[in-house]
C-alpha cells in the first residue's frame, strides 16, 4: 500500500513537469492571460499577460492518478468530485475573464451559487451512499460531538469557506500551491495515522500534482493556477479533512488560510465601521509586501508558517485521536 502511496505522488509530479510547457502553450493561444487589478499592489504589474489557468495541470494530474491507483475508493472519489467541481467553477471564472479580457469572470453571488450546488451534492453522497457519522471530533481533546443533522451544516460552510480562504491566498507566486502541497503532505499522514490508507493516495497524489506545477509557477511564474485551480485546491483541502473526520484540525492544519481570510474579513469591518484600514492591503501577503518584503521572502515565511501548522496537526492528532 505504501508502494501505492509513492507511486501516486510520483505518476502525478511527472505528468506536472512533462506536460507544464504543452499547457503554458495552450493556454497562451486561448488568450488566458493574467489582468492585474488596478489597487493591487504597483510591484504585479509586470504580471500581466502570464498565462493563467493552469489549474488545469493541478487537476489533470490528480485526477490520472486518482483513476490510476485504487480508482474504487468512494472516499477518493468523493473527494475528486468536489476538487473537479470547484475546479469547473473556477474555469467558467477563468474563461469569461479571457474571453472578456478583464479582471472580472463570475460574480460573487454566481460563484457562491456554484459552491452551494458541490457542497450540496457532497453532502448528500454522505449521508445517502458513506453513512458518514455526523460526530465531530474537538481537537486537543478526545471529546467528539454528535451535531446529528448540523453536521450538514457545518460541512456545507466548511466547503465554501476553505475554497474561498485557499483562492484568497493565492496572490503571489507559488505560495497556493507550495501551502497546499504541504498542507496534503500533513493529510497524508494524518490519513494512514487514522487508518484510512487507501484515501491516503489522494494526498499523494494532490501532493505531486502541486509540485509539478509550482515547477512552473515559482518565482518569476510562468504561469497561474487562476480560479481554476485555487477553488478546486480549496474544495479538495476541506475534503480531506471531512472525509478523515478531521474537521475542525483543518483550522490549524490550514492555518495560513484562516488568518489569509481573516485578514480580508478584519480589513473590510475595520473600513466599513470605522473608516481605517488596519492593514497596508489585504489578504495580509499584500501587507507585507507593501512592508518592503520580497515576494519570494513573502512565500518562503508563509511556507514555513504552513510547515509548522502541518506539523502541530500530525503531532495533535497523533497524540490525542
């Protein structure tokens, strides 16, 4: 099974790197070319015109791998479902801001629809085909709580929260996609720890599939992953933890995330109520730059950050679960 877990990571790191230039080409002649936005910060300019929507490459090399290795498990599939889901989402975002030529693909509320649909549907897959318990383990404890049908509930915001923290994050070069390869990483373990082996090779391959493509999207990027990947990233973190019944460790797990969201929440409650920004810009990357970091000393620190959540989870899990 182990063999499995590595033959995962490596079929998709390959299919990363060998078909990274065949989708930088693709998508140069469909016109997919990043737009910066206007208040971001003056130091992106330069980016624009990069081929964006690479999350393509993410999710073709998933999914090869997911079908390649142990394609019956209904854990990995449900968990594809939802990354692919999110995925499409994002490319119906991508493609309108290609076709257009503008920043603006889908509107926020078009966005949150199509979410509420995947979360809907995967809800319902658990209850109807997994008879997923609907207790909920608290982290630092050994406590589980039965929420019976809130369960839902909490899954269905968990899903839309962590696919929106995770596009949030991806503002800067490699740092969505370096984050979520660690952050898999953590799953992997935390999987095979708890006993879901099988699911395990999801991780691996997410893992590979994120590698192969910040070999592309390091700094200077070749490409972007675009919504297309960054939504279908979040869909397939928060999957993840739900089906390793690890919901709430995802908080600390992804805890870049969470403070990347956070910060967007705190800057637009602090403007709107009191007309102050509390920081330079938001997500909180941006404030850091603006700081006078470098945008590779930027990723490298939140790298780390991601690193060291990744490893109080394992550590958490193995001591309490």
């Amino acid at each position: 099974m182990f063999k499995m877990l590595i033959l995962s990571f490596i079929v998709s790191l390959v299919i990363g790197l060998v078909f990274g230039p065949l989708v930088i080409k693709e998508l140069k002649k469909f016109h997919a070319r990043q737009s910066e936005r206007e208040e971001g910060p003056q130091s992106h300019k330069y980016k624009a015109g990069t081929p964006t929507m690479g999350g393509i490459l993410i999710l073709t090399a998933l999914t090869v791998s997911c079908l390649i290795f142990d394609p019956m498990d209904l854990r990995k599939g449900l968990a594809l479902f939802l990354a692919l889901g999110h995925g499409v989402i994002g490319f119906l975002d991508d493609s309108i801001k290609a076709i257009k030529h503008r920043n603006l693909g889908l509107t926020a509320k078009q966005k949150l629809a199509g979410q509420f649909v995947m979360a809907a549907i995967f809800c319902y897959i658990l209850d109807a085909f997994l008879h997923f318990p609907t207790t909920l383990w608290i982290p630092f404890t050994s406590i589980t709580v039965d929420l019976g049908m809130f369960y839902y509930l909490f899954v269905f915001v968990m899903i839309v929260g962590t696919s929106n923290a995770v596009n949030l994050t991806d503002g800067l070069d490699g740092l969505a996609a370096g984050s979520c390869a660690i952050t898999s990483v953590a799953y992997v373990v935390i999987a095979v720890a708890l006993g879901y082996t099988h699911f395990a090779i999801f991780g691996t391959a997410l893992t590979g599939a994120c590698l192969g493509f910040l070999f592309y999207n390091q700094h200077p990027a070749k490409m972007f992953m675009g919504d297309t990947g960054s939504l279908a990233l979040g869909g397939a973190l928060a999957a993840m933890a739900i089906l390793t019944k690890t919901e709430l460790l995802l908080i600390l797990a992804g805890g870049l995330y969470v403070i990347e969201a956070l910060s967007v929440i705190i800057q637009v409650i602090s403007f709107k109520t009191r007309g102050v920004r509390v920081f330079k810009m938001s997500p909180i990357h941006h404030h850091f730059e603006l700081s006078g970091w470098s945008e590779v000393k930027v990723v490298t620190v939140f790298w780390s950050f991601s690193a060291l959540m990744a490893i109080l989870s394992i550590i958490v899990v193995l001591a309490c679960k």
